[in-house]
C-alpha cells in the first residue's frame, strides 16, 4: 500500500498547487492570493509544487507496476489529479486572465463600424495629450492593457466587478513590469508585479501595503459614439475574442454580477455595504492628497459644472453629451482659479475673461485661447459599493452643500 499514500500525498499536492488560484476557490483564498507573500506563492511556487506532484503519482504507478499492481487507492488519486487539471485549465487565472502586451488598434472609425455607435469605451489621455481608447468589454478578460508605444508608455486597467477603469504610468519600479493577474480583494482588481515584488490594488492605485503608489493616468469611460466626437483620430484597440471570453462572461452573467441592477457582489465587502446610494450606481470618484469625494451621475446630470473644492485643490466636474461623459479638471490656470458658466451642451465660459472652452479642457476662444485646464484623473462611473467600501465614509457631493464652493 505504500504506492497507495505516495498517490493520495502527490494528489494533495497537486490541488495545493492549483486549487488556490482558480476561479471560486478564490472566493476563499482572495486575501491570501492579494498579499504579495501569497501570490509568490500560488502563482510562482504552484508549478514547482505541481511538476513536484505529478513525479510523486508517477513513482507510486512504478511501484505499483514493479509489486501488486494498481490499487483503488492509486486508481482514485491519479482520477483526482485529472479532475483538477482539468478544472485547472478551464479556471485558473493565470490561463483566464493574461495582460495583453502587444495591443492592436482600429482607427476610431473601423472600430465604430465593428462595434457600434453604443459600444462601451474606456478612454486614457496619455501625457503627451494622445488619446487612446479600449472596449470595454473586451478588456474584461485580460484586465490589463499595456500600451508601451510612444514616450509615455502605460497600462490600461479594467475591473468588471466594480466596473472601473484606470490607467497607471509605466515608469520607475514598473517601467518594464511582469504582471499576473492574482486576485480581486473586497471585488477590484488585484495583480502582482513580479521584479517589484508588489501586489498592487487598482482602487489603492498602489501596493496592498501602502508603500508603493502608481502615477494615475486621466481615464473616463464613454460610448464609442462619444469618444468619436472628442478624439475623431485616436486609435481604439480591440482584440479577436476566444471561447474563453465566452466562457467567463457566462459565469459572471449566471451569478448576475455583471447587472447593474442586481444586488449580488462576489467578494465579501471590508466595511460592510454603504446605502446612501443605491448598491450599483455609477459614481465619478476622486481622490486628492488622500482626500476623497463621490459625484453621483445624477448630480452631474442636473448641475453639469459642478465647482468644488478638494484638499487644497480647487476642481470642475463637468458632464457633457447627454451625460455620457464625465471629466474633472483643476480649475487653476496659472495663479487664477476660474469659475465657468455653461455655454451650450460642449462648451463652457469662464467668469473672469469670458473665454470660451470646450469639453476636452482646451480654450478655443478669448483672452485665454491655447489655454488648458490639468485633467485630474479619477474614477469613471465605477460602482458605489466598491468605492465606498474602498473610501469608508466618503462624503457624496451635494449641490446644495456645496453652493458656496463655486
């Protein structure tokens, strides 16, 4: 019987070093597999320990073969092992989800032609002012795009569970990173960069830890129709979908994670669900200096120049095309902080010169002409659940309370 226990000791080996990686067993191993110590080890030892397994059922096959022959026990381990194989290539995340790091583009208007006017965008404008656009829904898979053409390199990064998006510099500890996708803590998007040896959370824009912080990239989320209408000439990328994408869309669609009507979430929340907003709203977060606020869509839609004030930085939030799009700005041009006046659904006037800007921050008319307001990046329509229980108590912006700002 001693092939017997080498079998059952290679089998419990080998579901050590996949099962904690996969699809559903993270819903118990998630905040191991977030921390940076729990990622080497399920994503960079596993294949170590699995190749380690598969010797061990093959010594205890040789033993049986050279003594009594195959045994029940032998039978069943070898069975089990096949089972999490196979369970393994179908859920693991290191197969589900990999980084794309040579992206392809369409011209805006092939991508519209593919897609459609609706299609859902994320959009990232790169330091040089250069817009880049990506599907939405086919960056729901891979999660991470890495865009390195250019002098300003980045990663484009997207969470279906908390429907957010944001893009981080590909500069310093990260200029050339190696990411696995790990996990997602508290349901956003958690994934480990191997040379820094960092387990980074989007929401954190950082290291789970708190020791390491990513520049931000501006970043919104519009329909293709929109994006068009701002960046006629940017490049929108896309990728062919794979019997995978369906695959995972159909378990999330089956757990009606992906509804923004439904209430169910998949990972458990750190400070309990917040109801001053309903669970799935989409909000505009922003955070400055550690200070962090919510726009609700529907206060963009009724008050679409939103003034305030964060930290020690004076901010425009602005909602144009119908509401489809929400950007937020630094007010501040040069020594002056401005205060705008609507003028028209794309544009907008500033009270101290009466110049004229448009929705992409640029002056095109007035004393201020070649002007721009800085982008503030934040958090384009995400769900309130997901930034709440992120942010702890944040404040949710009330025109009411905030009339004096302006």
């Amino acid at each position: 019987m001693t092939h017997g226990i080498i079998a059952i000791l290679a089998a419990v080996l080998f579901a050590l070093a996949i099962l904690p990686g996969t699809l559903g067993v993270l819903l118990v191993t998630s905040k191991i597999a977030a921390r940076g110590w729990g990622a080497r080890l399920i994503y960079q030892q596993a294949p170590m320990m699995a190749l380690g397994a598969a010797l061990l059922l093959a010594a205890a096959w040789a033993l049986a073969m050279s003594s009594t022959g195959p045994t029940l026990p032998l039978f069943g381990a070898t069975a089990f092992v096949a089972g999490v194989a196979v369970f393994g290539f179908f859920m693991h995340t290191k197969l589900m989800f990999k980084p794309v790091t040579s992206p392809i583009y369409l011209s805006v208007d092939q991508a519209l032609e593919k897609f459609g006017p609706d299609e859902e965008i994320v959009g990232v404008i790169d330091d040089a002012g250069t817009a880049w656009g990506y599907v939405a829904r086919l960056a729901r898979r891979p999660h991470i795009v890495e865009q390195r053409e250019g002098r300003h390199p980045f990663m484009m990064t997207h969470c279906i569970l908390a429907h957010s998006s944001m893009a981080f510099a590909l500069e310093g500890d990260i200029a050339d990173p190696d990411i696995t996708i790990t996990s997602a803590l508290a349901n956003n998007l958690v994934f480990y960069e191997k040379k820094s040896k960092c387990s980074i959370v989007q929401a954190h824009n950082g290291s789970i830890e708190r020791d390491m912080t990513m520049r931000m990239v501006p970043t919104i989320a519009v329909s293709l129709k929109t994006w068009k209408a701002m960046y006629p000439e940017s490049k929108v990328w896309y990728r062919n979908k794979d019997w995978r994408d369906d695959f995972y869309l159909k378990l999330l669609a089956r757990a009606d994670v992906i509804d923004p009507k439904s209430p169910v979430m998949v990972y458990p929340l750190k400070h309990g669900l917040d109801d001053r907003l309903p669970m799935k709203s989409m909000v505009t977060g922003v955070e400055i200096d550690g200070v962090a606020r919510t726009y609700s869509l529907e206060e963009s839609h009724r008050t679409p120049l939103i003034h305030d004030r964060i930290s020690n930085t004076d901010i425009l939030v602005v909602s144009g095309f119908g509401g489809d799009l929400v950007q937020v700005f630094d007010r501040r041009v040069g020594e002056v902080s401005l205060s705008f006046l609507g003028d028209g659904e794309h544009s907008f006037i500033d009270h101290q010169t009466r110049s004229k800007w448009n929705l992409l921050g640029h002056c095109v008319a007035g004393p201020m002409k070649g002007k721009s307001l800085a982008r503030v990046p934040h958090y384009s329509k995400m769900f309130w659940y997901v930034w709440a229980d992120y942010h702890p108590g944040v404040e949710i912006y009330g025109s009411r309370k905030a009339a004096a700002a302006a």
